[in-house]
C-alpha cells in the first residue's frame, strides 16, 4: 500500500544542509535547506571559509564569483549543481556594481550551464549586514 503525499518521505523529508567547501551560516539559520526535490540555498557573500571575514571589499566581480562558488558548494552538498538552478536572487548595495557583477555572474553561470535554459535572476539594490559586503547571492534549485 502506497503512502499518503503528505507522509511520503521522498515528499516531505526536510534536511539542513551543511559544507565546510563554503563559509559558515550563523546559528540561526542553515546553509541550504532540501525539502524533497528542492533546495534552497541562502544568500552567501564573499566570506573567507575559516573565519567569516569580508573579502574583496572593493571589487563586486570578485566578490560575485566568491558567493557564487559557496552557492555551488552548498548545492553539491545538498545533491545539485549549478545547472538545477532554476532561480538566483542577487543583492547588491550599489547601482554601480550591477556592469561588474553582471559580467562575473554571466561568465561564472556559462561555465556552469553549457546546454540547456540559464536560471531566471532577479537583482535588487539594498544594504547588506556586513561592512564591505558589496554583493549578496541565493539560490533556488530542483534536484532531479
């Protein structure tokens, strides 16, 4: 007899996702989260692995292919690649950055998706938590 939907755990099965390949989250909150067959990553900046600080404070690019690298990590953690991506969130405190970044994310992603429909993005211009923190990424992704 076949399981009802909401107590199927190939459905259901809710897991935190963690990697050292990628910077530490704060306590409250997970690097990834993988509910069934999605997988939400939260947003990654330029940290440094071992100890949290801002990198690159001054170049957008950089800190774009940084976030975009600990996105990756966090996904293959959680069983995906950058090609299960269906949607990026990026986050950016200044309107000046947006060539910069846009040129690091568009190589980065064609690196990453040869073949196939590149992820939908949508990019918003806020503040970040960090000094020095130029550029915010997260993504969503289906695995299989």
């Amino acid at each position: 007899m076949s399981q009802p939907a909401d107590t199927d755990p190939t459905i259901s099965a809710h897991a935190a996702i963690h990697t050292d390949e990628a910077a530490p989250a704060p306590r409250y909150f997970a690097q990834g989260v993988r509910k069934g067959s999605i997988l939400q990553v939260s947003g990654q900046g330029a940290l440094d692995r071992a100890t949290g600080e801002v990198l690159h404070r001054d170049n957008a690019a950089e800190q774009t292919i940084l976030a975009l690298e600990n996105v990756s990590a966090i996904l293959a953690a959680g069983g995906a690649s950058i090609a299960d991506v269906v949607m990026f969130r990026i986050y950016l405190t200044s309107r000046d950055d947006y060539s910069a970044m846009n040129q690091a994310y568009e190589r980065f992603v064609d690196q990453h998706v040869a073949t196939g429909p590149k992820p939908c993005r949508t990019t918003v211009f806020v503040g970040l938590p960090l000094d020095g923190m130029l550029v915010e990424i997260d993504a969503q992704a289906v695995v299989g």
